[in-house]
C-alpha cells in the first residue's frame, strides 16, 4: 500500500497548490513522515496549513497544523 498526504488550506478545504513540494509515492509510514518533516517550511510558504497522512484510502492521522 502506498503513503500520502493530503494538503489542506485555512479554512480546512483540500488544495493542491502549484508551488508546493511534488510528492513521490512513499512505501512506508516512516518515509512519508520523514519527508514532510523535511519539507514543512515550504509546503506552509506555499499555501498548506494542514496535512493528513493516509495509507491507500485511509486516514491514518491529521490534520496535522503546519504553523508553528
């Protein structure tokens, strides 16, 4: 099963903004958390206020807030 994250605005809605980060397909649950731990700073800078992070179809946690 693959690891994602979702990216939420202010005011909870999901968005995909143009300036964030790509992606990849993370394998594990420790990739993917290791990754927005990395790159944090800029998917806030770009317009994300929140992440959820899901496992296929299921949420696995979050939203989790982005500011500090």
């Amino acid at each position: 099963m693959t690891w994602t994250w979702t990216y939420e605005g202010p005011d909870g809605a999901t968005v995909s903004p143009s300036g964030a980060p790509k992606q990849p397909d993370f394998p594990t649950q420790a990739d993917a958390e290791s990754w927005v731990g990395e790159t944090w700073r800029e998917l806030l800078e770009s317009g994300v206020h929140a992440v959820t992070l899901r496992e296929g179809d299921r949420r696995v946690y979050g939203p989790m807030g982005l500011d500090a």
